[in-house]
C-alpha cells in the first residue's frame, strides 16, 4: 500500500525530533492508592474498631487502678501492627498485580520508519510521535488521532460516541495524498533533506487545534476500532490532546464484575462474623453466670456480698467484655482479603512465565470451572501458519511451484495473487526467512508460493515484486466470514505489461484475452474438480480458488461470470501437543468444540487427527452453521453434550452456542471462548472466561479476561490447572484458619469453667492471629499447581467454599486441638513436666494483691510464681502455636504423603520454620506484654514432640474417613529453569498426557 502510494515516514532521526518538539502518546496513569492512604482505609475494619474501643476501656480502668498499663499498651501495639502488616501486603500485591496490567495493555502499531522511512516496524503506541505514518488494518484500535492518507476503512467510534453503526473512513479527493509528509516547510543543505528542520516547521504550520470533528470522513480518532479495509494514517494528535485522552477512558478498564469466590469468601466470612458476635455474647454472659451464681455457690446471701464490691463487679464485667472480644479475634477469619490478593498476585506471575497474561481476576478463577470450551481451529490447534502445498489447475494438474506453471498461466497466476494485496514482502536470502507486512494469514501463504523452490529444498528464491504504482485500485471487497469470498478491481496504467516477473508477453497476452489459459469447462470436469476438492479438503487442506473477471464487483457475492486459474492448496500444520492438550482437558472433564470457517471434510479431517472426533464418531456430532440455524434453541442444547466440531462458522453461531450452552438451572455449564479476530469479540464477552490469542486483533485482547500470549492450547490447559489450584489453595487456607478459630474459641469458652481465667490472653490471641493469618497466606499462597487437580471433575459454578470433608477435617482436627489443651491444661503429668514453682511459703505476698484475689483478671508474672507457674502457662501458649503449627502440613495435601511436592514451595517450609523460631523468640524476650518466660531445651523438645501428635491423628482420620488420599495417582512435575511447569502425570495402569 505505502509503496504504491509513495507516503515515507520518520527517519530515526526525525522520530527523535519529532518527540523533543511534541512528546510522545502516553497517557496519564490512573490514580492509585497510597500507602498512607490505604493505612487509613484498613482501620475501618470493624475488628479495629472493637479493639479500639477495648484499648479506651482498659485504659480508663488503668487510670483507676483496676487494670495492668501493660495490657493496654500490648492491644494498642496488637493494633499497629496488624494494621500495618495488612497494609504492606495489599500495597504490595496491588503495585504487583498494577505492573502485571500494565504488560496487558502494551499495544504496539505498525508504523514506516527506519533511516528511510519506509521500513514497516511494530511500535508500542505509547512511543508514537507527531508525524507517524500508521497502517491501519481490520482489527486495530486506532493509536491516535490523525488524518486518512491513503485506503478506506470501516471505523467504531461507539467508544467516543456510543454509536454502534461504522463509519467509513477515507481521502478526501482534495488531498495530496501522494507527498512526503515533510514537504510543507522542507528545507535543503546541500542538496539533503534537513529532517530537523521540517518536523519543527511542521510543528509549527500545524492547526493549533486539530478537528474533534467525529463526522469528519477523513479523520480517524484515538480508541476507536478498524471493522474492516486497510488505511495509512499520519499522526497529528498525542496523548491527552486526543479526543479519548480528554475524555480519560481507560483502554484496559477494570472488570466491575464481583468475581464469584470472592463473593463466596465475603459470604463466608459475614456467616462467620455473625455467629462469633452471637458466640461472644453468649460467653461474655455465660462468664457473668459463672463469677456470680455458679462461684457463690448459688447462694443469694453470698452474690449480694460480691455486688457490694464495686470494684470487683466492674472489673469482672471489663473482663466479660475482653473475653467477647478474644472470641471475636479467634473467630473472624480477616486474613481472607489478604490471603487472596497473595495468592492471585503469585500465580498471575506463574501464569505470566507460562505465556498466559491474566487481564481480570475474574477469567483465572473461572477457568478452573470450565466445563466447555469453544475454541478455534487456526493458531490454536494448528499453528497458524498457512504453507503451500501445491497449485491445482482447473485441467487438475499439480504445480508444487511457480516456475512449473506454463507461461500464461503462470505470469496470470502472479498477477492475481500480488495485485489482489497490499502486502510487502521483505526477503532474506541470508537468513531463508520471508517477512510480511500488511497482510492476512491467507494473503501471506499465496504469496508464499511465488517464492517457493523445488519441493523439497526448504529453501526461498528471490524474485522482483511486482511493482503496483502501474496500478489504481478501483474497488475492493474485504474477505468476510458471512461472504467468504475478497476481489479487487484494478484499472492500468503506462507500463503495467512489464509489473510481472518474467514472462511479460504472456502477460500482455493474457490481458488482451484471458480465455487463451482457459480450457474446455462442461460438466465432467466440473464433477471432476469438485471430487478432488472434496478429497483435498478430507485430509484437512485449505483451498483457496483464484478466478479473474471484467465484471462489476458485487460485495454481497461474487460475479456469476469468471474465469477459473486453479485453486491454491494450503495446509496447516497442528501443534504437536494438540493431541496431548485435547486428552487432557477431556480428562480434565472439560468438552472441547472445534468452532471453525472451514468446510465440514477439513474440519473433521483436522478434528479427528487430534482426537476431538475419535476413530467412531458415532455419538459425537459435527455440525454446519446452516444446520445450527434450521435448529432451535432446545434442539441445540440437546445436542450441545455431544457437540465435538461446528463447521462454515459465522461470528453470531458463536455468541449463539455460548449463549444455549450457559442455559438456566441445572443445566447451566461455565463455557469459555477462545477467539483472535474482531469479530470474535461479542463472543468473547459474552463466554464466562475468554482467552484470546497473542497474535491476535487488539479488540479480540480488550475483550477477553486472559489472552494466549503463544497461542497454544496447552496454554489454555495450564489456565484451567491454575484456576483450580488458586480455588483449592484458598480452601486450604481456610481450613486452616477455621481450624484455629474453632479451637482458640472453645479454649476460650470452656478455660474459665476449669479455672482458667485466661488460658490464652487477649494479647496471645492477637499474636495467634496476625502469625496464623500473614504468615499462613504467605505458605499456603505459594503451593504449587498439581497436575493430579486435572483428574478432577470442574468445579461447580455454585460449589460451596467449605465442602464435606473439609467440615470433617475443621471439626476434627478443632475438636481435637481444644481437647488435647484441655489435658495439657488439668492432667498433673502434663503439669509436672513444666512445673518450676517456687513453694508458696517462701514468696511473701503483697497485702495489696489481696485486694483483688477473688477477681478474674491475667495474672502478671510474679502471681504466676505463688498461683501455678509461668512456666506452665508459657507451655501451653506455645503448645497452642506449634499445634497449630503443624496442622498445617494436615491441611496442606489431602493425601496421607504429607511431603509430596512441598519442595516445589520451599515459601511453605520456610514459614513455618519462622513461626517456630517466632514463638521461641518471643517467649524468651517477651516477658510480662505476652505473659511468657524462657523455656529450656527440654522443655522445648517436649513441647515439640507431644504438639506433633495432631500429625498422626489426621492421618487416621483420612484412613479411616477419607479415600482420597488413598487412590491419588502418582504424578511427577519437572520445573523448567524460567518456573514453566512440564507435567507428566502417570498411575499404574497408564501414563498420561503432557503439558510441555
């Protein structure tokens, strides 16, 4: 196109210029949260409002000397620090998961520059400067804003004025379309163009105000979308002086959609709230009942004796409403949030090392749920990459390359295939590499075949392009896939018998009397040709007919009258792990439906060689887009199960079969949609998730929740994998936090009625919970992706967050955390082993303690010493930890290897090993803030031994009341260096499918 034209673009040098003058296109980036301000957000937590208001209570009481400073001073560090902890995390996951957006929005344009403008390159649009030369072709989002200097296009400009219909975009007849865009001003020094000197001037010989005009036929605006046709567009306009830059709307807009965990999470975590205020009422009650009625005996002479002490009954209230709000901070799972964006912001990245760029959180969850794929056929089975194989004449002989073709024939052959495009074609003899600029997939492989040598060879031969400024293109019907047909009508011009390589006469001949290459036509060989279409197209070759005519174009159907040249037979090789990527998404329990244009032999033919229709294809169905139409919606969905290909597919089939697949009620599945051209794009936000391809158009990416940077199927596998194991580490770590807040609540609940007051305090139970929640979200959120989840059914699109065994394994492994705190807090041998007690008689005791000793309140360290030891108390607090501790290794894994794969997240074991060291640390230094004494080496190793026998438990309580641990396959995962996963999974009978 550029070269029929003669339009140049930027040197490198006047590229540079041009930004010093003008600037480049950026746009400014959206506002973000700062780490003040989010610190300020997360202390309207209801939890930190509670907590607030007890602070207040403890330190009125301080001031009246009914309660310790300490304890005060510890809540109020308490509050920092978690405030600050959940502050760093999600200001640090946001700028992670901003930067990973960031790389989902970098679009590049084709531009001409290079050191003389005319060499077509890919430039991101943010490095686009005043003065750019752009091909626009079907499928772009136009970069900026700027006049049309050669081509037409079809334009949606529904982004700036909410009008659906396009609008063609074209020259104005007017216009000098043909100059160098740095004539106006230009300057000469020695005979050589001053780059420097023109783009300043032509800076400056602008219109101060460019035309906002979006009627405007020659002008093209930022943000809308090329439908269709081809155009160059000259840049005139950056930034935020565009219509879309005034107007600040992102091209890559946040999802507002809720995403349908975290709705679950969120109801999860309200369900649980409700019942921890309800639960902490009732105790705080129940503990009133106990320090009246029950520890008087239940005598009313008694009970009016202990309301008469004033000091005694507001401080044992003061402790009803401390104990009401330990319950609150045991039960209230608040790391959810956290846990979350930890675990999306590390697998977003994993995902982004295996080629697959997440744009919403709403596609990766999904993806896990999927249960039917509608994917295409080209770029995502196959490669995308069109070769030809042979030329098939109408007299049904086979041309393998272009010198073979007789004279006429051959030079009517490169007539057709050059003058229908506006492709150029860059030839590396060096490097045996062909490079195409402005063009199609079809396009590319016909002109592949003017360049191809002998069968065999691998090699390319150099030729002359055919130069098409003898040429005027006189109409143009763009390829649809309703019309399945593109024809241009060109008119010549001085010398247009000498634009085909060689055979020159041939060519004029062939002008002259196109009827000379025809041969006789009738209905035999017509049959003929036909049955060797048929059989080329059953072993999954694409034909593409060449034909010539003098006739008008019609854009709705081809002229009735042409003359046949051959068909042109292209293959399309499948990706080798195609086979692989279809078993194992069909094991995955995920249905795989080939959407393609292709007729139905090709479609079948390429389905049945990658398994998507099996070697009896009974009860699988192939359909055509005309079939799909004389049908109904419940027709459809009948048939849908057993849907394996749709053949000549047009753009609303596919919004068609999502739509009926997604159904109502039961039957309802989680459908997603691959796709790569713009028309692809109302599919793709209609699918549940959508993945569109790397290569493809930049509407079809806008559109999509996850985009195919490779464009490979195993890609889209690995998505499914991720989006199950995000699902399934986030129940993990529930488990675990619910396992916790179910023990540290009955602890709390029953130590009072075993004379415990405080077997763990207040500020114990905020250490619990800022190590189990920060830390455990940190070890869970690493987990590796396990091929073994490929084996499982999709998850439910209503599936509960906390499943049947997940119940089991909370309330057993609860119940049996509290009942073992129990032992460990009444059994003497228990108390024996931790028992460094200074006899009561040799500490004499301060008269004023006295005062208080019929009061519920934390004993400090030196009541300890008289009342039943620190050392005791330490004991079971770090018990408590360690426990807990090592039920995460329970959590972890279903399975009864508790160490399989857990060197693939090393984060885990160094977590843990940090909450062990934490809890020694602390209770060596932590003195009289967190009630602790050191311990000693004995005293650790006991510690460690008896809180380890929660491992065992669970493990007999899978044996005895699981069996998924039992009958796991065993499965074996290498990571490459870059952190891809290559899996091989493998059981006794069998070895499974691959995903390289």
């Amino acid at each position: 196109m550029w070269k029929a034209s003669g339009i140049r673009g930027l040197t490198n040098l006047e590229v540079q210029q041009s930004y010093a003058v003008h600037g480049g296109n950026e746009l400014p980036a959206p506002e973000t949260t700062t780490f003040c301000e989010k610190f300020r957000e997360n202390f309207d937590d209801p939890l930190i409002h509670i907590l607030c208001v007890a602070l207040v209570i403890i330190f009125l009481l301080a001031v009246a000397g009914y309660a310790e400073p300490m304890e005060g001073g510890g809540i109020g560090l308490s509050i920092i620090i978690s405030t600050l902890v959940a502050t760093f995390s999600e200001y640090k996951n946001e700028n992670s998961f901003r930067v990973l957006q960031q790389k989902a929005s970098k679009i590049a344009t084709l531009c001409l520059r290079g050191m003389d403008g005319q060499t077509p390159m890919q430039v991101p649009i943010d490095q686009l400067v005043i003065g750019d030369i752009v091909i626009l072709q079907g499928g772009d989002r136009i970069p900026a804003d700027g006049d049309i200097l050669s081509g037409s296009i079809l334009v949606d400009q529904s982004t700036l004025n909410g009008e659906s219909v396009p609008v063609e975009k074209t020259t104005l007849n007017s216009r000098r379309n043909s100059e160098n865009f740095f004539e106006d001003g230009m300057m000469m020094v020695n005979g050589t163009h001053n780059g420097g000197a023109s783009a300043a001037n032509y800076g400056r010989s602008m219109k101060s105000s460019p035309s906002e005009d979006l009627a405007q036929l020659n002008r093209v605006f930022r943000g809308t979308v090329v439908e269709e046709g081809e155009a160059m567009m000259r840049v005139d306009c950056l930034g935020c002086k565009t219509v879309f830059g005034k107007l600040a709307v992102s091209l890559t807009q946040t999802d507002k959609r809720k995403q349908p965990l975290k709705m679950k999470l969120e109801v999860l975590a309200q369900t649980i709230a409700r019942l921890s205020y309800a639960g902490s009422i009732l105790i705080a009650v129940s503990f009133l009942f106990k320090q009246l009625v029950i520890d008087n005996h239940f005598s009313l002479l008694e009970m009016g004796v202990y309301l008469s002490k004033f000091g005694v009954v507001v401080h044992d209230v003061v402790t009803a409403v401390i104990l009401a709000i330990i319950i609150v901070v045991c039960a209230v799972p608040e790391g959810l949030p956290t846990m979350i964006a930890v675990v999306l912001s590390l697998n977003m990245q994993r995902l982004l090392c295996d080629q697959v760029l997440v744009r919403h959180l709403l596609g990766i969850e999904t993806s896990g749920c999927l249960e039917i794929l509608f994917t295409d056929k080209t770029g995502t089975i196959t490669m995308g990459c069109f070769s030809p194989h042979h030329f098939l004449s109408k007299n049904l002989n086979q041309y393998k390359t272009l010198p073979e073709l007789p004279g006429g024939l051959n030079a009517a052959l490169q007539f057709c295939i050059e003058a229908s495009s506006s492709t150029v074609v860059r030839c590396e003899k060096a490097l045996n590499k062909l490079e195409f600029f402005g063009s199609n997939p079809t396009d590319a492989s016909l002109l592949k075949f003017l360049y191809k040598t002998t069968e065999g060879q691998g090699n390319i031969v150099i030729r002359k392009e055919m130069d098409r400024k003898h040429l005027a293109v006189m109409q143009e019907v763009r390829f649809s896939s309703r019309t399945k047909f593109s024809a241009r009508r060109v008119a010549f011009q001085e010398g247009a018998y000498y634009i085909v390589d060689q055979n020159e006469s041939s060519f004029k001949q062939f002008i002259h009397n196109p009827n000379n290459i025809n041969t006789d036509f009738d209905k035999y060989h017509k049959e003929r040709l036909q049955a060797r279409v048929n059989h080329l197209s059953s072993k999954g070759q694409r034909l593409v007919a060449i034909a010539v005519t003098s006739k008008e174009l019609n854009t709705k159907r081809p002229p009735d009258s042409m003359i046949l040249l051959g068909v042109m037979c292209l293959v399309d090789k499948t990706r080798p792990d195609s086979v692989r990527c279809i078993s194992q998404a069909r094991k995955a329990g995920v249905q795989v439906v080939m959407v393609t244009g292709d007729k139905i032999e090709t479609a079948s033919a390429v389905a049945r060689e990658i398994g998507i229709l099996g070697p009896s294809s009974d009860r699988s169905v192939v359909l055509t887009s005309q079939e799909m139409k004389n049908m109904t919606d419940k027709k459809l969905a009948s048939i849908i199960p057993r849907l394996s290909v749709v053949a000549r597919a047009l753009p609303s089939d596919k919004s068609r079969l999502i739509r009926v697949a997604q159904g109502t009620g039961e039957g309802a599945k989680v459908v997603g949609m691959t796709g790569d051209g713009i028309n692809d794009s109302a599919a793709l936000r209609l699918a549940d998730v959508s993945f569109a391809m790397g290569n493809g158009a930049e509407v079809a990416k806008e559109a999509s929740d996850i985009v195919i940077l490779d464009n490979r199927l195993s890609s889209i596998v690995k998505s499914i994998l991720y989006g199950r194991t995000i699902f399934k580490t986030i129940r993990k770590f529930v488990m675990f936090q619910s396992t916790i807040n179910l023990s540290s609540t009955l602890i709390v609940f029953i130590g009072p009625f075993m004379g415990f007051d405080f077997p763990l305090t207040l500020i114990q139970l905020l250490w619990v919970n800022l190590v189990m929640d920060t830390l455990a979200a940190l070890a869970f959120g690493g987990e590796a992706a396990d091929p073994a989840f490929l084996h499982e059914p999709p998850l439910a699109r209503n599936q509960a967050i906390i499943s049947p065994s997940m119940w089991r394994s909370i309330i057993s492994n609860g119940l049996y955390i509290a009942f073992c705190s129990v032992i460990f807090l009444t059994w003497d041998p228990v108390l024996a082993m931790f028992d460094r007690r200074i006899p009561a008689g040799d500490i004499p005791m301060d008269k004023n303690d006295l005062l208080f000793k019929e009061t519920a309140k934390i004993e400090d360290v030196g009541e300890l010493r008289v009342q039943g030891g620190p050392v005791f108390l330490t004991a079971f607090f770090s018990f408590f930890i360690f426990m807990c501790s090592f039920n995460a290794w329970n959590v972890r894994t279903p399975k009864l290897n508790l160490i399989e794969n857990v060197t693939k997240n090393m984060g885990f074991i160094i977590v843990i090993a940090s909450i062990f060291l934490l809890q020694i640390l602390f209770c060596q230094v932590g003195g009289t803030l967190l009630r602790t004494v050191p311990l000693t080496l004995r005293e650790w190793s006991c510690l460690t031994v008896i809180s380890s026998l929660v491992i065992p438990f669970d493990l007999l309580r899978k044996i005895l009341f699981e069996s998924e641990g039992l009958r796991v396959p065993y499965s074996r995962k290498r990571y490459t260096d870059d952190g891809r996963i290559d899996i091989k999974l493998e059981s006794t009978s069998e070895v499974d499918s691959k995903l390289d």
